[in-house]
C-alpha cells in the first residue's frame, strides 16, 4: 500500500516535486515482535547506512520508555555531532494532527464551533457549505492548493499563510467531492485549521502549538516553524540527497515560497506525542474519532490501525522520511527517522511490524559505461547503480564493500528498448524467454496491436501461470471488441448503435485494467467495413479513460490519404493522442514521397494534434495475400493486376506459409507464376481462391497463407525513422519475418553505424524513451533514479542483426547484457533463466 510518487529524490529537476507530500498512516495490527527481532531491524538499518540508503534514526519504546534504538547517521557540512534521540529532524506531514489537536481544544474551550462554516471566518472563501468539521475530518473535498498554485505562481510570488483564503477565490480550484460526502487527506484542510486557530486565539500557531502540546506533552525538542521558511537555522538537521557518491544538502526548496510550516520533532517527542494522543488528551476520544475513519478514497490522510487502539503514521517530504507507531494495547511505539531522501527504512520497518521477514533488497553496480539515458542526449562516462527492480543512482559512483559489479568496458548502457508493435506475445506461452525481443536489447513489448490482442485479465493470467522474461504491455483491439460485440461471422459490416455501445463498455473496463489504449487494424477485414463513426465514439471513450490510441491505418496504399486524413480526424475530434503504426508509402507510384506524408503530419502537429509513428527498419511486410485486395475483390482479374503491378514486387515477394500446397512454400510469386505459366496477377487469384478453399475445408487451421511482401523503398524508410515523432517498433513475431528478432539491432547497425541517419543518442531515444511517451507507459524508458531497472550494454562496434529471409531467428550481435526489472535475462548470446518480467499497466 505505500505509495511513493516521488521514491527518490535524486536530482536537481525534482525539486519541484518535493512539496508533494505522501502521508500514510498503514493500517496494521501491530504484530508483537519478539525483543530479538529488533536486532534484525537495527542490523538491516545499518546495512542500509553503509549503502547510501538510510542515515537518521530508530527508536522502539515501551510506555514512553526507550528500549531500543539505533543510530545510523553520520554528520557532514556545517553540522557536527552525532544524533541522539533528542535530535529534532523535519516531520513531514506533521501539520495535520497538530492542526486537529489545536482546534479540538479550541473546541473543548467554545472559542469556535465544529458545525461553523468557512466562510463566517474567511469572507473570500469561494465555497459553500464547507464547514469546520469538515476541515477537521478531511471531508472537505477542498483539493490540496499546492498543485493549483505551482501552475499559477510567478517565479517571484510567495504565498502567505494568510493569502490562502484569497488564492482559492482567485484560483477557485473545482471540489473533489461535495462536502462530507468522502474522506480524503488535503493539506488545504489543514492550513484552514491552523489559519482559523490564530484568527480566533489572536496567537501565532507556534505558540499555540508550544502552549497545547510541545510543553504540556514534554515534547522538548519539537519546533513549529512558521512559513516561510526561507533558510534553515544550522542547528536544524539537514536532509541531502546523494550525488555523484556525494552528499547534497536539500534546501527549504520550493516548500519556502508555497505556505508550507515546517514541523521538527525527535524522536524522543514523537515517542511522547504517541503516548500522550491516546493516555493524556481529554479531547483525545474526539482526535481518536477523527482518526478512526476509514480512508474512503484515497491512502492520503491519517488513520487509526485495524487493532483499534493504535495508529501508523509516514510521510516523505523535502528529503525527509518519518515512520510513527503506536499500539495502544502493548504500550509499544516504534520510530524511524530519515534525513537521505530514500523511504526503504520507513517501508521496512514497517514491514517488520506486520511481523514480515525483513528483506533488504541487494544493490549491484555497472560501472564504466556511456550512458544513453532515453532522453536523448549526450552519452556520458557514468556508473548505474541497481537497487532490487529498480535504478538507485546514476553519476561517479564507487562500489560498496561486496558489492556485485559489472564491468561495462566502455560499451553503451542504453534503457531497455520498448517494442510498441510486437506480434511476440502469442507466443510467449511457448517461448517465456523471448529471445526474439532479448536478443534485440528489448524488455517490454506492447501487444494488442493491429486491433488484436487478448484482455488484460488473460494477459495477467499468462503471466501468472508461466512467468515470462520480458514486461509485456497491451492496447485493446477493435476487431476483438467487434468479435465480442457483434459476433465472429458478422464482422462485414458496420456495427449498430447497440454493439458500439457494448464495446465501448468493454473498452472502458479494460482500460480500467491497465490497457494503454485502443488499437485498431482498420485495413483488415474485421474492421475494414466500421464506419468512420464507430471508430471516433471507441477513440472518445478511449480519451474519457485517458488512454491512447494507435492505428494500423484503413489503407496504407491505394487509399493512404484518406486514411492518414481519417486518423488526423480522429486525434482532432476526440482529442487524444493518435500514433500511426508501421508508417510506410506501399503503392509504388508514391514511392519516394515520405517527406510530403511527414510535412501533412507536421501540420496536423501544428494544429495540436499530437499525432506520432511507429517504424519497422525493412522494406518488406509480411502478412496475408488478401492485404494485396484493397477493395476486398478477392476474384476481380483487374484488382490482381493492379496490385501485381503497383502494389508488391512479384519478383522480391514470398510466400513464406501456403497450406494449401506446401512446395510453393519458400518461392517467390513471380517463380510461382513460372511455374503455373500464368502471369503473377492470374497466380494471386489462384493462391487466394485456393487459400479460401482450404479454410473452407479446415475450418480450425489458421495461418494458412502468409507473404512477405516487398512494397517499399529505403527512400521512404530514412525519412520516416529519421522524423522526430517517429519511435522504433518490430511488428515482428517468433521468426517469419526477420523483424521479429532484428529490427532494433537493424537500426543501429545499418541506420547508425553504417549510414549514420541519426546518432546513437537519438536512435537509442527512439527506442526507449519516445516510445514510453508515445504510449503512455511509465517509469521505464530512461535511466533515471527510481525508474524500473530495464537496462540493455550494447557494443557500438559489434551491434549487427543477424536474421535474415532464410534465418529468421538467427540472434544478433552486439547485444552483451540484458537487465530486466534490476534481474539480468541475457548475457553473450545466452538466456540466463530467469524470469521476472512484468504486466506493465498504464
Ligand atoms: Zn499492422
């Protein structure tokens, strides 16, 4: 259940996420720990010291009294001296109980009433009905402010605690829900409280705070700092993020300038406040209602435990991470407190207290490597540190003692490639390791493509049965969506107001599930017969679900303008991202006009329209002999000449797959048609009447027929892989077509290494990080801290597809080691056996 938005908190560009705050009170029945165990906690703590991982404090106390603790924190800077257990360090989060506890004294003392309203205190308040009880209870539905005023502030502005009340007139951020209808955490709820409680006392809230709770509860060391807070005195301990194997000190940040208190209490007095909350406060049966409140929407907020008498509290902010816990019934209370912008202490300890085995997940280190880091810019001399699944940190950086490291040798440490059009999944069930995506540097490939693909729930259920080496995303497919709707034998023809709106049900559900989007294979005869409309209301419901959608588009020869003028349509009229899947001019009379295709998608870009591709590195495709019939007149002599003639190369085209006649097999259709002595239009008839025929007589055979079909120009692939919108995709299977295991390796080796089209910053950009944007998945992509350890060492010298027409499955070179999920998969041409690929969700 602990959710870290931002898990760490590593480089310069997340400053600004540092106001985020996550507080989490973990609901728990405090499983009694034998005193022993507190030595595997306290062990653990030390071994996440010594691996730039944890420095701060551990306190366990009974009634008050302290029975263990740990220190692991060592000083630097201008601070000296070691921490003890009065060492105040930032609590974040902490606002939120003090507020409650200062205005239910309030309360308790008539100065202000629970059932007030708002606005009798704050005439500008722009809401109605929001009343003190329900700031109180975080039923208020206000939003937290922070993220409406960060869009809104200027870089100069500076919002005062007292400005509050005028910022949500002028900003007038909408309800999440209407008041005392849900229970969410908003800080907003809280600056009202605390706002409120000087307006009434005449007091600052530091000293009603001091006069309430810090000396009535012994709380010695407990400071309110009021926003704000520009600079921190130098007695107040610091938090640092590690860089480079150094320390950087955080400052006050963002958090100074937004109206944010900053609350710094030992541990000593939160051992204290847990004590006092439940065996001192008269209003304490009040507070413990406030806490007991089941969190309704959200994992935000404060809550009492599942025991019923206790309550578990962490929070990370601006670097610091706090754990509090507090049973009732044993008297026990557990502290953990962390200065190093890493939560893995709080998240253990709090693991521990579930009464879990402790694990502390192992790091290993890749040094001497170039880092392409997805975004596409320089490589650099960098080490990467893994931590379980995923990047710890990236810069000059030095092994710990036992540490695993990996010797890079110079090569490139590029992001694991992300296959947004693969066919792979099919055949995942039989080959787990999934050598053709391994084999070409890829970790995640996204299935549901051309709209086919499964449902998620099968997708997991796969996954779960037999565990796979790679992540595997998905989209959802229209013509799956029309087979369930509509039913298999009725897909020539539109779909009825009725069947569009079971599918969009469908849709939404899936979507729900973790699908990327929609996906359509409009050129294909289970979809070539939906109407324009059937396709915008599926791409409106797809927007509505914030998800995307990618189209294997309704023509990509005879009738290409119209379609590319379709999908632009559909991305103008529903408003979401549109992604062209394997672009390609496959009329041979347009060859040589991708850059017009490109100026006509620039355009709609211009327009807003966020229109993006997706390329395979061939000018071959492979698919069924029916794709040949743009107007499906399968038996029309005229349309077999035509496309003979402007639509494949007989004599670069094969037929890979031919049931009906297996010697056929292997030959191209202009051999075929030697030896049938017809002309290739006469021979396209014959194999796709006979391929119908033996469907007919086979009704449970399928890939009866399958060409690979030579319509396209490397002219026109340069353009298109070179285009800023354009990411890399296989369309590849488990062999077929050599897609399946080179296309990735294909690129850098003939587009990079040899025809220098683009640099292998940018290459290695198309392959990673543009395709995580371009489907929306996340926390992949880039070698960032905190991202999921997918990573691929490739040699820039040796780099080269193998596959080829004859050796389809032959492995590339290059490819040195794979990484997925901070596990490596592939080493030297070898699977490493090891499964731990993933469903990636959205
Ligand atoms: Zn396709």
């Amino acid at each position: 259940m602990v959710k870290y938005i931002n898990r760490y908190f590593c480089c310069g560009f997340r400053l600004q996420s540092i106001i985020i705050t996550c507080i989490l009170f973990v609901p728990l029945a405090m499983a009694a720990q034998p005193a022993e165990e507190i030595d595997n906690l306290k062990a653990a703590l030390l071994q996440l010291q010594a691996t730039q991982r944890f420095n701060g404090i551990m306190v366990q106390a009974k009634n008050g009294q302290i029975l263990a603790k740990q220190i692991a924190g060592n000083n630097f800077g201008e601070q000296t001296g070691n921490f003890s257990v009065s060492t105040p360090f930032q609590v974040p989060g902490f606002e939120q109980p003090l507020a409650a506890l200062v205005t239910l004294q309030l309360v308790k003392q008539r100065k202000i009433s629970r059932s007030a309203d708002c606005k009798t205190f704050f005439p500008e308040f722009p809401y109605n009905g929001i009343t003190l009880n329900h700031l109180l209870t975080q039923q208020s539905g206000l939003p937290d402010y922070t993220n409406w005023y960060k869009m809104h502030r200027g870089p100069l502005d500076t919002l005062t605690l007292a400005g509050l009340p005028g910022l949500l007139k002028t900003l007038a951020p909408p309800l999440l829900f209407k008041p005392g209808s849900q229970r969410m955490h908003s800080l907003t709820n809280d600056l009202l409280l605390i706002l409120l409680a000087e307006k009434v006392t005449g007091k600052s809230f530091g000293i009603l705070v001091e006069e309430m709770i810090f000396k009535p509860w012994q709380m010695k060391d407990a400071v309110w700092l009021a926003p704000p807070v520009d600079e921190l005195n130098t007695n107040f301990v610091r938090s640092f993020y590690w860089e480079n194997d150094r320390q950087v000190m955080v400052k006050p940040g963002m958090d100074a300038a937004m109206a944010i208190p900053f609350v710094y209490a030992s541990a000593n007095d939160l051992v204290q406040f847990a004590n006092r909350c439940y065996n001192q406060l008269s209003a304490h049966t009040e507070f413990e209602k406030i806490i007991t409140t089941e969190p309704a929407t959200n994992e935000t907020g404060f809550w009492q435990t599942q025991s019923g008498k206790g309550f578990s509290y962490s929070g990370s902010r601006n670097g610091f991470d706090v754990l509090l816990q507090y049973e009732a019934k044993t008297g026990e209370t557990l502290v953990v407190q962390n200065r190093s912008s890493n939560p893995i202490a709080v998240t253990i300890a709090n693991n521990w207290l579930k009464g879990n085995k402790i694990h502390v997940p192992a790091t290993s280190l890749i040094v001497n490597v170039k880092v392409a880091d997805g975004t596409g810019t320089m490589l650099r001399q960098a080490a990467v540190r893994i931590e379980g699944n995923r990047i710890l940190a990236i810069g000059d950086l030095h092994p710990f003692e036992g540490e695993t490291v990996t010797d890079g040798e110079g090569n490139i440490l590029a992001p694991g490639f992300i296959d947004t059009h693969s066919h792979l999944a099919g055949y995942l069930d039989d080959y787990p390791e999934a050598l053709a995506a391994l084999n070409q540097g890829v970790t995640t490939i996204i299935s549901g493509q051309d709209g086919g693909g499964d449902p998620v729930d099968s997708l997991e259920a796969m996954i779960t049965r037999k565990p796979i080496a790679i992540n595997l995303a998905t989209y959802t497919g229209h013509t799956t969506l029309r087979r369930q709707a509509m039913g298999e034998g009725s897909l020539l023809r539109p779909a009825s107001d009725a069947e569009i709106s079971r599918m969009q049900q469908a849709l939404k559900t899936e979507l729900q599930k973790g699908s990327l989007g929609l996906s359509t294979g409009l050129e294909y005869e289970g979809a070539f017969y939906s109407h324009r409309n059937e396709v915008l209301a599926l791409a409106r419901t797809t927007a509505a679900g914030k998800g995307r959608y990618m189209s294997h588009i309704r023509s990509e020869d005879i009738s290409m303008h119209e379609a590319i003028d379709e999908i632009i349509e559909l991305g103008r009229e529903a408003k979401l991202p549109v992604l062209i899947s394997h672009i390609k001019i496959a009329l041979k009379d347009e060859w040589g006009t991708a850059n017009r295709l490109i100026a006509t998608l620039q355009k709609a870009r211009a327009e807003g329209i966020d229109i993006t591709a997706d390329c395979y590195p061939y000018d071959f495709w492979n698919s069924t002999l029916r794709v040949l019939f743009p107007n499906k007149n399968f038996t029309n002599p005229a349309a077999a000449l035509f496309a003979a003639e402007h639509l494949f190369d007989p004599e670069g085209s094969v037929l890979v797959r031919f049931a009906p006649d297996t010697t056929y097999k292997g030959k191209t259709i202009a051999e075929i048609a030697r030896i049938r002595g017809e002309t290739p239009a006469q021979t396209l008839l014959y194999l796709v009447a006979a391929a119908d025929k033996y469907a007919k007589d086979h009704p449970d055979a399928t890939g009866i027929e399958t060409i690979m079909g030579k319509s396209m120009t490397e002219e026109d692939i340069v353009p298109f892989l070179s285009w800023a919108h354009t990411n890399i995709c296989s369309d590849g299977g488990n062999g077929g077509h050599p897609r399946g295991y080179g296309s990735f390796t294909r690129v850098l080796h003939r587009y990079v290494h040899e025809m220098k089209i683009m640099s292998w910053e940018t290459a290695i950009h198309k392959m990673t990080g543009l395709a995580a944007e371009h489907t929306g998945i996340k926390e992949r992509g880039f070698i960032i801290p905190g991202y999921f350890a997918d990573l691929v060492l490739i040699d820039p010298e040796t780099v080269k597809d193998n596959a080829g027409i004859n050796d389809s499955r032959a492995l590339s070179d290059g490819i040195l080691k794979v990484w997925v999920n901070g596990t490596p998969v592939y080493e030297n041409k070898q699977f490493l056996g090891k499964y731990p690929g993933v469903f990636v969700g959205r």
